[in-house]
C-alpha cells in the first residue's frame, strides 16, 4: 500500500517535469530594418526551419557615381538552438526561440530593382554556417543577428569564400 501511495504522490512531479524541457516553436516574424518577412518551422525540441523573404538596401559607387540599391532576397537557414536548457537553468527566457544557434544558412540575392546592370558581390546563391542569437520580448519583439562564412556561386563572378551577416529587427505576430 504504501509503494501506491508513495507512487501517486510522485507521479505529478515527474509530468511536471516533463513538461519544464525547453522546445522551439513556430514563429512569423515581421522584419522592419531589411523589410519582409519570415516564418520559422519547429521541427524537433531544438531545430527549426527558417525562411526569409527580404529587402536589402545599399549603395554602390562606380567611378565618383553612387547609386542607392534594392535588392530582393531569399534566405533559408536550418538552425539548432544548443543551449535551450542552459538559458532555463540560469532563469533566462527561452520563449519564441530566443537563444543562440548554429545554422546551414542558404541566401539568394536578385538584382537589383529598377538597376539590371550592377553587379554585386553577393548576386547569385551563397551556401555556408553562420552562429546566431534571437531574442523575443514578451512585447513580440525580435531581435536577431548571425554572422559565418559561405562560398558564393554567382553566375557573373568567380565561385569565392565570402562573409555572411544578419541583423534584424522585427515583431513576431501571433503567440
């Protein structure tokens, strides 16, 4: 009678601590420094599928010529959040994915709007890692920078080794 008991009484302690492991939820951003916006995809407790679509700005200068450019965007990135469980133990929100993770980071850049000629550094596909943090308010919002290498594939410039950086400011819309 008494492992009955003794088991009834420990049994909501374990569920509850089931349930206090950390996981990655989905999220649709509203980016406003490089407007556009992006969903990410929970796909386990600590990996989610990211995708951006996105504006660019810049400017480019040519012989004493400086041209303001728009430039669309795409950007995947396969992301695992590694230290959920650390930030919970030191008290630290984990909420909308806010922690650091290390990504396979995919980007496509178009040309340019209303500007065919230029070319950039970056038109074409980059494929590379990069190590990032997010963090959520409880406001929705966002915050989130990344930075690695990857190699560009462009099809008007030599295949090279090329920095790969993200700073974004944004709300996340919904829960």
């Amino acid at each position: 009678m008494k492992k009955y008991f003794l088991t009834f009484l420990l049994v909501p302690f374990v569920l509850f601590a089931q349930n206090d492991k950390p996981t990655t939820v989905d999220l649709f951003k509203v980016n406003i420094l490089n407007p556009g916006i992006t969903y990410e995809k929970s796909l386990t407790e600590n990996t989610t599928l990211s995708l951006d679509a996105n504006l660019s700005f810049g400017l480019a200068v040519r012989n004493n010529n400086t041209t303001f450019l728009t430039t669309p965007y795409l950007r995947g990135q396969y992301r695992y959040y590694y230290n959920l469980d650390k930030r919970i133990s030191k008290g630290k929100d984990v909420s909308r994915n806010s922690g650091g993770f290390i990504a396979l980071n995919t980007s496509y850049y178009l040309s340019p709007i209303g500007n065919d000629t230029y070319i950039s550094n970056y038109d074409g596909f980059t494929l590379g890692g990069v190590w990032g943090f997010q963090k959520t308010y409880k406001s929705g919002f966002n915050l989130e920078a990344s930075a690695g290498l990857g190699n560009n594939f462009s099809s008007n410039q030599a295949h090279k080794v090329m920095p790969v950086l993200n700073f974004t400011i944004g709300w996340v819309i919904g829960k």
